[in-house]
C-alpha cells in the first residue's frame, strides 16, 4: 500500500510554518525551495554512494527515507505550503526582536 503522508510529511508542515512566520508573502520562493528540496531528498536517496552513506550513518531507519512514489513527494509539497500559508497569516513569533 501506498503511503502518502508520513513523519517527514509532519517535519514538511512544521518547517515552512516557521519560515511562513518570518518571511511574508514569499509564496513563490517557499514553492521553489520545497521543489529544490525535494529533488535533493530524490538525489541524496538514490545516489549509490550517498545512499550507502545515509544506511550506514543517518540514525533514521532507511524504511523511513527511502523513496516511496511520487504521491508523498506532492503530499510534502502541498503539506510545504499549508504550513507556510498558516505560518504567513498567523501574527505569532518564537522569537521576538
């Protein structure tokens, strides 16, 4: 079974929440870092040598990062922009100036 959502998809979400709480109104540039990311994630997992080095040092479990189908990579994008859209239009702030 296909599995569209996953812990990393949570990750997604909390990450452009925060970028959307400091930097407004950069839809495009959070879409174009997400896609970026995306790809990297697609690189880093299906590169022999780098896929050797994520199995033999990343504490994360391989079953968690190995590259599923292209469903969770748009779940995580889509997941990427409700996160900065709620992150944008919400006036907290973690840290303060």
């Amino acid at each position: 079974m296909y599995q569209f959502v996953d812990i990393y998809t949570i990750f997604h979400f909390v990450h452009y929440f925060i970028y959307g709480l400091y930097f407004k109104n950069k839809y495009i540039l959070a879409f174009i870092l997400g896609i970026l990311w995306e790809i990297f994630e697609y690189i880093l997992a299906n590169n022999n040598y780098t896929k050797e080095l994520l199995i033999k040092y990343f504490p994360v479990p391989q079953k968690y990062w190995a590259e599923k189908n292209i469903f969770n990579k748009v779940f995580d994008l889509l997941f990427n922009m409700l996160g900065y859209h709620l992150g944008n239009k919400s006036k907290f702030k973690l840290f303060k100036k």
